[in-house]
C-alpha cells in the first residue's frame, strides 16, 4: 500500500540552525511529491513539489527538499530557521489521480 | 483573491444535532475535498468530489455526508454527529489532473474545530 512516513512528531532548533524534516514514501509507481505548511490557525499552504525532471526542489520561504529514489526520501531542508518558520509541516504523495495521501506531521519550534 | 472558505470556524453541538459545515472555492475548480486533523493521525480524506453532482467516499466516510449541486460549494453534513467526530476539518479545492496523480496545487481552507460534547 501507498503510504507517507514522516519521522519526528517534533523536532526543535534554534534560530539561525539547520533544519531538517524527514519524509520517506511508499509507492509502486513514480510519485508526485509534495510539501504543506500548517501555521497556527492557517489552512495548509504548499511550500514545493516534485513531479519530474530536477530532483532538488525550492520552494517558498528559503526551503528545499530533495528527491532520492533509491533511499524513497523527500526530506525538506532549510539552511537557517527563522522564528517564524514554527509551524507544522506534512508531506504528501501523489500516486492515483487526485487525491493526497499525507503523511501524519511534523511540528516545527524554533527558540531564539 | 482565489481563495476557500468554510463557515464557520469553530462549532460546538452536542451529540445527534445535525450540523453543516459549508465550503465555498472561487477558483472554478473541478476537485473538492473533505479531510479531517486528528493529533498523531495527519489528514485523512473523509469525502471527495471529482466535479458537479459527482462525489466519492475517503479513507475515514463514515458518519457523514456531502453534496455538490453547485462547482462552487462542498458542503459537509454530520446528520447525527457523535463526540468521535470532535477534531479539525478542512475543505480543499484543485484542478482536476485528467489521469493518474495529480501535479495540481491543493487549496485549504482555514479550517472548522469542532465540538461535539
């Protein structure tokens, strides 16, 4: 069955510290890949995605995720957090037609 | 301003008073879609509309109900709802991809936290 593991119910930086979200999929065929940030009270909004073609993605807000099939990751990454990337982050695939299937979430906290 | 809207934002009933969450898109989208947020549990996709008149169950239909008369509006009906149904829902617009998966944005609304005591 298809699925989204995200590793990391949450995960705490500092300002100005790498950060690293983690997603690896399960499909049985070449997924869409997808990125969505949750802020307090927000709907989710899409940060990037892969279809095809370059395997390192950039999105909004200085994020970037890389596609890697032989490891089956899209983790996301951000050289230097910022305060206001505290949010929670889902990945999602897309295999069959319209729908998303969403990986469970990754709360982000940023300390000063 | 392309955009999804739910009314209303925060709902608490009790249990067996049917309830409606309404959900409107502007963007003339075919796709519309119900997920419910559960802590540990991400979105799951409760019912999901491919275009006008046409609607299709999710990983999590039980208990619900939707319609879609109009391109525009997906609503969501709890007929009998039950404290089981307490959590976070969102309605989501996008193109219709034509074929297998889908490249297209999805679109959120702001989200409904409901109650049901």
């Amino acid at each position: 069955a298809q699925s989204v593991t995200q590793l990391g119910s949450h995960v705490s930086v500092s300002e100005g510290a790498l950060v690293l979200l983690r997603c690896n999929y399960s499909s049985s065929v070449p997924p869409y890949l997808f990125w969505y940030v949750q802020y307090p009270n927000q709907g989710l909004q899409l940060l990037l995605k892969y279809t095809t073609g370059a395997t390192l993605v950039k999105g909004i807000n200085g994020f970037e995720a890389e596609f890697k099939k032989s490891e089956t990751s899209f983790h996301l990454t951000k050289p230097s957090a910022h305060m206001s990337d505290a949010a929670e982050y889902f990945c999602a695939v897309s295999i069959d037609t319209d729908k998303l299937i969403f990986g469970t979430g990754t709360r982000l906290q940023v300390f000063p | 301003e392309a955009q999804v809207t739910q009314n209303p934002r925060y709902l608490i009933t009790v249990t067996g008073k049917k309830l409606t969450v309404t959900c409107s898109q502007n963007m003339n989208h075919e796709y519309m879609s119900w997920y419910r947020q559960d802590p540990g549990l991400g979105l799951r996709q409760i019912y999901y509309s491919m275009n006008v008149e046409v609607t299709d169950k999710g990983d999590v239909p039980e208990g619900y109900k939707v319609s879609r008369k109009e391109k525009r509006n997906f609503p969501l009906i709890l007929e009998s709802p039950s404290p089981n149904q307490t959590s976070l829902y969102f309605c989501a617009s996008s193109l219709k991809s034509g074929g297998l998966r889908t490249k297209n944005i999805q679109y959120f609304g702001a989200g409904t936290r409901l109650s049901v005591l």
